[in-house]
C-alpha cells in the first residue's frame, strides 16, 4: 500500500512565497523552471524512497517494496556504499507507510527524499575514519553515514535543542545498543566547533540551514512567510560561516560536503565561491562522475559551479538537492 503524499488535508500554497520564487527561479533556472514549480506546487507528484535499515535486515519489507514496483536506487560503478545503503525508489507517486518510534525498539526502514542520499554518497566516508555531522537534524543522513562504512567514529551535532532531540530519537531508532561506540551528540553552534574540534576529523558534512524550498511553498500564513524572505537573505553568511569551521575542522588531506535543499544559486554555488574566493586552503572537487552515475534516477541542472544541482522533475520529483566536495589541501 501506498499513502497518497497529501494525506487527509490538501496543503495549501502560499502566494506570496510561489510570486517570490518565480521571480528568483525563473532567472536562475530558466526553462527548467515550469517543471519544477509544477512538480513543487503539487504534492500529489511527490515520490518517497525507502532507505532499509542494515543493523535490522526485514526480508518481508523488501519483498513488499519490490512486490509494490520499487527497485533499488542505482549506483553502479560509483561508490564503495553500494551493497550496503540498500535504498528503493519508485517513479510513482505516494509514500510507504511509516514505522512510528518505539522506545528499545529498532525500525526497518527510514522514508527519505532519494537525493538526500546524495551527499553522502559524495562525501564516501572509508572504515575507520572519523566523520563530523554538524548540521545532523533529523538523522536521516547521520544514519546512513553509519551503515555507508564502519566508522571509527561518527560525531552528530545539532545546535537547535528541539531537532537535537529529534536527531537523538532517529537515533535510537535506527541504532542498536551494540553499535552506538562509535556514536557521540552534541548541542553546538556549528561555527565554534572548528575551534573547538580544530583538524579532528578526516571528513565533514554540512548539510546547512537553508529556504528549504518544499517547506516554504506550503507556509499558512502570508506575515510569516515574509519574514522567511526577509531572513532568506542573511542565509548565505551564516552558511558560509558554517562552511568556513567546517574546513578548519578537517585535518589536512581531508574532505567535506555541503549540501542544502533548496534551488538557490546565493545559498549554494555562491557561497562555495565565496569561500574558495577567501581561503587558500581548499580547493573543489569535481562531482560530474555522480550525475553520470545517478542520471537514471535524478534530474541535474546543467552547469552549476562547484557541484551538482537536483531539480524536481514528473517521474524523478527528487530534490531540491545541491551537492558540492571540498578538499583541505
């Protein structure tokens, strides 16, 4: 069985915030964006992938998601992860049914927008590394993190106390007892931790704050969503605040991702360039040999700088999902 994605109650669109987009979008993705808005403006095109849970292996779900026409996300002859996320997707709208949250009980299975796997497959964390989280809220990246490698140690931070509590139970979800050794949490601002964990660990993600574009669309009140427009323009300086600790965290030779879920061109190509603009100790790494990978399953926007862009599309409504590597050198 499928959940139609829009539930019992049709989500409204906020007026204001789709005018806003349209004149942001319609100049920085062009002709790309008529699909994307009609993919994001409509719920009922929205497709979920079922990321399986390795440390609680269910033969019946797998058999149920392929009974349903779901298929394994390809990732063929890209990364060292593949075999081990097992995540399934399928071109039809709706969405698995979830497993609720049972303490000392371990789920299956996490529903996951297929792109968001995508930073991590990018970052490919090796056994025996030690890999900060800094921006780890929900936890669905976080987990895949820890079956992607056997880690010597995978720190998750979350500075918002009410997502840090929900990372702790995606957590507790997804992780038995006997594994978490190599798990640790914190509450932080994500900008002191390159002081305070300074070139303490081999790789880095930053999934950043950002206008998550799905979210926004559907804000109920006009007030509200104005204020979100108007906070969208400090975004890219924090961000890059975030990205600028990050590095200085990384122990030379080291790598990091950042990522965010939104199309903005000012909170992701822009601010890699304001960073590899200011600092003479990164340099970007290309990531087109994953567009070639993951093409089947994705739609990327051409030429984007210093990464790679998924934009919704009819049959592949994956995304928003901006994707970029950086090296310490």
């Amino acid at each position: 069985m499928l959940i139609h994605p829009m539930g019992r109650f049709k989500k409204q669109i906020c007026r204001f915030v789709l005018d806003y987009f349209d004149q942001t979008y319609t100049r920085e993705l062009g002709e790309l964006w008529p699909t994307v808005r009609e993919v994001l403006t409509e719920p009922g095109l929205w497709q979920y992938a079922v990321l399986l849970n390795s440390f609680h292996p269910s033969t019946e779900t797998e058999r149920n998601l392929l009974t349903l026409g779901y298929r394994l996300l390809s990732s063929d002859s890209f990364s060292s992860c593949r075999g081990i996320l097992k995540c399934y997707v399928t071109s039809r709208p709706g969405k698995y049914p979830s497993q609720r949250h049972q303490t000392g009980k371990i789920k299956e299975y996490y529903m996951l927008n297929a792109s968001s796997l995508l930073p991590v497959f990018a970052l490919d964390a090796k056994d025996g590394e030690t890999v900060l989280d800094m921006c780890a809220a929900p936890g669905g990246k976080s987990i895949a993190l820890l079956q992607s490698a056997s880690l010597g140690h995978l720190h998750c931070n979350e500075p918002d106390l009410h997502r840090h509590m929900w990372l702790r139970k995606t957590l507790e979800s997804f992780v038995p007892p006997s594994r978490t050794d190599v798990l640790s949490t914190s509450c932080l601002d994500g900008r002191l931790m390159g002081k305070l964990t300074a070139r303490s660990y081999d790789k880095v993600l930053v999934d950043a704050p950002c206008s998550n574009d799905r979210s926004w669309l559907f804000s109920s009140e006009t007030e509200s969503a104005k204020s979100r427009i108007s906070e969208r323009k400090a975004l890219p300086e924090l961000q890059t605040e975030l990205l600028g600790s990050a590095i200085n965290a990384l122990r030379p030779g080291g790598t990091l991702v950042y990522s965010t879920c939104t199309l903005s061109k000012a909170e992701n190509s822009d601010v890699i360039s304001n960073i590899l603009n200011s600092r003479t100790d990164v340099a970007s790494v290309d990531l087109s040999h994953m567009t070639r990978a993951f093409s089947q399953d994705f739609t990327f926007a051409p030429q984007i700088p210093y990464g790679l862009l998924v934009v919704p599309d009819k049959g592949k409504s994956w995304g928003p999902m901006f994707v970029s590597k950086l090296i310490k050198l």
